[in-house]
C-alpha cells in the first residue's frame, strides 16, 4: 500500500466499477492511497483488471461480485467488503444498470418495475453504508446531470438519479453526528460506453442533446474520478448534504 496520498489509509467500497465512472473512480482512488473494494455484477475479467491497475499503483484491491439490484447480494456485499479490509471509510454508490428508457406516456411496466428495482438497491446500499462506515467517513452517491433537464426518453433514469439526491441528503443527517458526510456527485455527459453508439464528436465538436458546454465536448470519466477523491477526502470534510455538479459547466436548455 502507498504510504502518501489524499486518502492513504482508507477503505473505500465503489459499486459497478469495473467500467466507465465506477472504474476511473476505483483506480483513482488506488493512486491516492486507498484500498479498494472493486465490485462488480458479471464481468469478472474487466474487475480483475482494475483490481491490477490499482496494485501496480502501489495500493491494494479486491473484486466482489454482487448485483446492486438484488438486496441480498448487496447486503452480502457489504458485509464481505467490511471485513476483508477491516472496516469501509469510503462508499460510492454508483452502479446503476440500463437507462429505462423511454418517453413518459411509452414506458413499459417492465422498465418501471427493472428501474424501481434499482432504486431499492441503491437505497439498500445508502442503508448499509450509514451503518458501516467508520466515524469522519464519506458517502458518496452519483447522480446525473439529467435531473436537471427535461429530457423524456431518459424520464425514468433521471427520476431515480433524483430520488437518490434526496435520499443522500436524509441520510446526511442521520450520520453527521458521526463525523461522516453523504453527498451526490451528478456528472453530464460523459464519454463512456454507454454513450459509444452516440454522435459525440470529437474535442471542439459540439455534442449532442442539444447541451453545450464551454468546452464543446463530453467530460472524460478521469474528469469526474478527481471529483470523487475530493469529495472523498479531508479537503471536503466541510462539503456535505449537496449535489456537486461535474459536467463541464453544461448549460441545459429546456
């Protein structure tokens, strides 16, 4: 483990990081010191490989698997992640499968009972971290950028992105007693897998959805992984209860 970094000494647990934001944020945070428990639901190959990333990086690493929509897997995530580095000071709570999509008036009954059942993992998992992480920890929620813009065929999506805003925000005032924060990071667009298929463009082309940034073009997911280390670490220890947007200063029109 390195000895230097922003959050040397630390456990952190990020769900679905075995790609786009959910890796970057478990690598970043093995360069700044933590241990990390990477997890994953089916792509057992691509979480080893971040597990590696982060040991050449001087820190440790695990991968779990669990599926964040299945309550008892995440219970038994949880329960796995706080022992196998004794104790979690740090959680993301970032996997979040498929998008739901489809205008208001066209979502399926199927779409809406996938995505609740997202949603309750993610609460499950807003549960499970208020118990577990240790005094003057983070729990850190990512959220989207689409709860601030009307888009109808991500309706649903954004809907659960800001009912867990709400619910991080509840849970930040049963745990501050504690010393421990929970916060939302909500990034925009930003160049994963999930946006392969789009019309992107490349830096200095103007991207899609019809929502510039300053930048002309999406965020990289390393962009919003070195928000995740602030909010994680003593630097933000009075950053609490808030949504922190990381989107390249998107102006959304509606």
């Amino acid at each position: 483990m390195t000895s230097a970094g922003r959050l040397a000494g630390k456990v952190a647990l990020v769900t679905g990081a075995s790609r786009g934001i959910g890796r970057a944020i478990a690598e970043a945070y093995g360069r700044e010191g933590a241990r990390v428990i990477v997890n994953y639901v089916a792509d057992q190959a691509a979480a080893e490989a971040v597990v590696d990333r982060i040991k050449a990086l001087g820190s440790d690493a695990v991968a779990i698997q669990a599926d964040s929509a299945d309550p008892a897997a995440l219970r038994r995530l949880f329960a796995q992640a706080g022992t196998v580095f004794d104790g979690l000071d740090i959680v993301v709570n970032n996997a979040h499968p498929g998008w739901g999509e489809g205008k208001p008036t066209e979502l399926s009954e199927a779409d809406i009972d996938q995505q609740l059942a997202v949603l309750k993992g993610y609460i499950i998992a807003l549960q499970e971290a208020g118990r577990r992480v240790r005094d003057g920890g983070a729990i850190i929620c990512i959220s989207s950028g689409t709860t601030r813009v009307a888009v109808p065929q991500h309706c649903l999506y954004a809907s659960i992105k800001l009912a867990i805003e709400q619910m991080a925000r509840a849970l930040s005032r049963e745990v501050a007693p504690r010393g421990v924060r929970s916060v939302s990071l909500a990034p925009g667009l930003t160049r994963t897998d999930r946006i392969a298929g789009l019309d992107v463009g490349p830096v200095g082309s103007a991207p899609i959805m019809g929502a510039p940034t300053p930048f002309t073009r999406p965020g990289e997911p390393e962009e919003v992984a070195d928000a995740a280390v602030f909010l994680a670490s003593d630097e933000a220890r009075w950053v609490n209860t808030t949504t922190l947007y990381v989107n390249g200063g998107a102006v959304y029109a509606q």
